[in-house]
C-alpha cells in the first residue's frame, strides 16, 4: 500500500467537482490522521450534519451564515476559523449567502 506524501487541490475544481455530484460535501483528502472537504450550503439552506466523532475544523471560503456548536453562537463569514470537539451538536443557520467552507476531520472521518 502506498502512503500519500503530498496532495496539490485546486478549490474551484474540487467545488465543481461537488457540484456535479448534486451533494453538499466533497472529501478531497484522506490519510489516517485527517480528511479534508469542501461544504456548500445555498443561501437559504437548512444544514443537515450531526456531530461528528471526530474533531472539526472548520474555514469559510466565502458566504454569511450563523453558527451554533453546543451554546455558543456566532455570525460567520470569509476568513472565520472554527473548531469543534468531537461529539459536540453544531450547525449552520440563517444562510445569508451561499456558504462555501474548507473541513478538516481529525483523525480521519468515519
């Protein structure tokens, strides 16, 4: 079995990629320690995910939206950057603009 060294991802072929599929997430990376994705949710959209048993990071490409993980709640946008521990409920809502969002899993998502 050969083990990925490196990995070069270009975001607008991975979202056309997504697109295409007619789903909101596109896994472009897997290794045993991490999985990475790009999400999209329409403005408007209602985000189906459940918590994870992983740990997630999340960073927003583009788009407006809130987020809720656990309590806490916070207005998103362009270069905001979250983290959320495995297990913990968590959501994307009131989608203003078309929300596109880089995902990190660690370790890999099952």
């Amino acid at each position: 079995m050969t083990t990925m060294k490196t990995m070069f991802a270009n975001l607008a072929e991975i979202d056309c990629q997504r697109s295409a599929s007619g789903k909101l997430y596109r896994e472009f990376l897997r290794v045993p320690a991490m999985s990475a994705g790009f999400y999209v949710l329409p403005a408007g959209a209602t985000d189906p995910q459940r918590p994870h048993h992983e740990d997630e990071m999340y960073y927003v490409v583009r788009g407006r939206a809130r987020f809720k993980a656990g309590t806490e709640e916070r207005a998103v946008s362009a270069g905001s950057v979250l983290f959320v521990a495995a297990e913990v409920e968590h959501y994307f809502y009131d989608v203003k603009e078309e929300l596109a969002v880089l995902v990190f899993f660690a370790p890999a998502e099952t």
